[in-house]
C-alpha cells in the first residue's frame, strides 16, 4: 500500500475495529434482544431504470411480515453516493402505503438545511398515512456542499440542530410557535393534520465526535451511529458517554436506545458471500472516496493514482468485510451481534442497498431473517451451531 493511501485509511470510511480487549457492559450481556431493521443509501449511479426503488419496496414489504422493527431512508443531496434519496419524507410517505406495521424511520434529516416547522408539518402527514409508524433522526450535517440549500447555518450547524429538534417537538405536541408573515406581522401557527402519535420518537445521528453522542443523551433522544472511522472499542466508550447524559438528564424510563448502522449480506457460506458482494461493495465504496475525504483536510481525490485508490478501496472491502460488518452465515454473524450487544447496541441497521444484484439481496434477507432468530431465541442459538439453512 502507498503512503499516500495509508495517511487516509484511518480518516477516511476505513474502521479499525480490533478483536481484543472489546469494552463491554458484562450486564447486558449476549442474551439481551436485538432490533432488526434495514438501512437504505443507495448509489445513484444515473442510469436510467425505472426500477431504482424497486428494492427499497420490496425489502420493506419482507421486513414488515417478518419481524423487523423498522425501514430507514437517508436525506443526501448532489452527489451520487446515496443521491436517490433527497427527501425521506418523500420515501416514507411511499412506504407507508405499502407496509402495515413496521416503524418508517429518517435516517437522518439533516434539520439545519431545512425550517423545523415545514420538517413537522411533512412528517405529520407520513404519520397519518402509516397510522402512527413514524420516528425521525435528526443530523447536523457535515458536507459544505450540501448547504447550497442553507449556507448561513453551516458554521453553526449543531446548535441549530439541537434548537430546531425542540421546535419540532413543541410543534409536534400541538404547541404554537411564533413566526412573522409576508407583511411583517408576528403571529402564531400550528402546524396542520394533527400527527397520530402524542410523541415522535426522536435519534440523533452521531458521526463519532463524543460532544454529539453526550448531545443526544442530554435532549433525550434515541441514537443512531455507524462504525465509520470508529473501531467497536471506540463506539462502546462513546455509547457509554451516551448513557450517562441520558443518566445525569433525568430521562427514562430506560437508558435510551443505541441503533448501529452496518452493512449486510448474509449467505449459505462465507466465501460465496464474499465473492457476491466484492465487486459491488468495492465499487460502492469508491463512489464515497471523494465525500470521506471532504472530512480530511488538504486531501483531495486527484491527489491519488487509480493504483492508490484501488489499493484504498481493496483495504477497506477487506476491514469492512472481517470487522466492521455484518457479512457471513447466519452461524458467523452471530460473533459479531454478540460483540455489539456486550457493548450496548440495541438495534442493527442493516444496510442492503450497496450494489448487489435485486434477486441475490431479497434472496439474502430470508438469511438475514434466520440471523434475526438466532440472535433473538435461546432454543435458536443451540440448533444454530449445527443447524444448516436455505433461502427458500
């Protein structure tokens, strides 16, 4: 590997997750449960199909019949690492017609690019056309790029974060808030239908800073994170910072909700799987270079020769694919989970959407539905060790 690949492969998208010395809560212990849902962030690669969210579909339907807690969709804008999903409320409003019972998450939006009174205003429409289902994370932000839409807020991203995160509730409870109309005039309004839930349920999206981690405890929020640029040692520390702010706020019941996003594919065997998603996951990784080293000052894509971008992308299938992800049989998986759930995780965010061919990933959720059983059922722990399964 190049020098110049090695300076970025820890700041970039590349985990260090280590196998010694995991910093765990031993009273949570492997025999807690865990949530199921499934995480989309699909590359736009702009082509033209008329299939692009055929998956996000028909993944939500499998998940809302079979167990999952809930689907989640991201807010990206211009650039095509995520980029068919600009809007979560547009998405989520589709699957709500779609599903019955399975929670209809954003996973995030990004509050400082928009005003909190229309983000409640849309999301209270989704809630009453899922009956109820909906629950938002909410995101600070961090491409500059991304800011065209709000470039005064990106300075002052998180406080704006956190300030609108209280008006959404206030507005979401019935309260009024205070605004001045086309003629100058101060009034108050509310917003309009009336969502079906009392509460929305609240995450906020940690990137690994532990300020947004303690952040999340203190509001009282859920929280959804990822093991981007962050080892599995390093998340239990954080998450334990997470805890004691809920702690020290006085919120409960409970210590608050740790929701892991993870990429996923599971398999009849360790080598096919590897050999499914090797090609596409590479090649959705190197569509991210160039977003990951926007957090690296001073690195820019053009300063690295295909060869070092092969050799990064090739580093970084191979951390995600042994430590940082959720690849294997459902028997393998389970080492992982146990890890997660020692160190607080509460609910896995399987992300899907990375390239793989639409038939192999629906066929791959009928395993990842057994890795749901096993995780979850003491009897399916024990037949799990010689126990053989098919997607059928």
């Amino acid at each position: 590997m190049t020098n110049n690949t090695q300076r970025v492969s820890e700041l970039s998208f590349l985990s260090s997750a280590k196998r010694e010395n995991t910093v765990a809560d031993k009273s949570n212990g492997t025999t807690k449960q865990m949530d199921f849902s499934l995480f989309y962030f699909a590359n736009a690669d702009g082509g033209e199909s008329s299939e692009k969210y055929k998956l996000l579909i028909e993944g939500a339907k499998f998940a809302d019949t079979h167990g999952f807690a809930a689907v989640w969709t991201p807010e990206r804008h211009f650039h095509e690492f995520g980029g068919l999903y600009p809007n979560p409320s547009v998405t989520s409003a589709a699957l709500a017609t779609v599903t019955e019972r399975i929670q209809i998450r954003a996973g995030s939006v990004v509050l400082p690019l928009h005003d909190p009174l229309l983000v409640a205003e849309e999301w209270a429409v989704v809630d009453n056309l899922s009956h109820g289902r909906v629950a938002i994370s909410f995101a600070s932000g961090w491409h500059a790029n991304d800011f065209v839409i709000a470039p005064e807020n990106y300075a002052h991203r998180k406080e704006i974060m956190l300030r609108g995160i209280e008006t959404v509730r206030r507005l979401w409870r019935g309260e009024k808030v205070r605004r001045r109309d086309g003629n100058g005039t101060e009034l108050e309004v509310r917003i309009l239908p009336r969502p079906i839930q009392r509460e929305l349920p609240i995450w906020v999206t940690a990137a690994g800073s532990p300020e947004t981690f303690r952040s999340a405890g203190e509001v009282g929020a859920n929280l959804l994170t990822h093991l981007l640029n962050q080892s599995i040692e390093q998340l239990a520390e954080k998450i334990a910072i997470y805890r004691s702010a809920w702690r020290e706020h006085g919120h409960g019941p409970g210590t608050g909700h740790v929701t892991l996003m993870i990429h996923t594919f599971v398999g009849s065997s360790v080598d096919e799987v590897r050999e499914k998603v090797r090609r596409p996951f590479s090649d959705y990784l190197r569509s991210s270079v160039e977003l990951w080293l926007a957090r690296s000052p001073g690195q820019e894509i053009g300063d690295f020769t295909e060869e070092e971008l092969a050799d990064l992308v090739s580093y970084a299938f191979d951390r995600y694919f042994e430590t940082s992800g959720l690849f294997g049989t459902p028997n393998t998986c389970l080492e992982m989970i146990d890890r997660l759930k020692l160190i607080g995780v509460d609910e896995l965010a399987c992300l899907i959407d990375f390239g793989v061919d639409f038939d192999s990933t629906i066929a791959s959720l009928r395993y990842l539905d057994k890795v749901r059983e096993l995780t979850n059922t003491s009897s399916g722990r024990v037949k799990g060790e010689t126990q053989s399964f098919t997607s059928s």
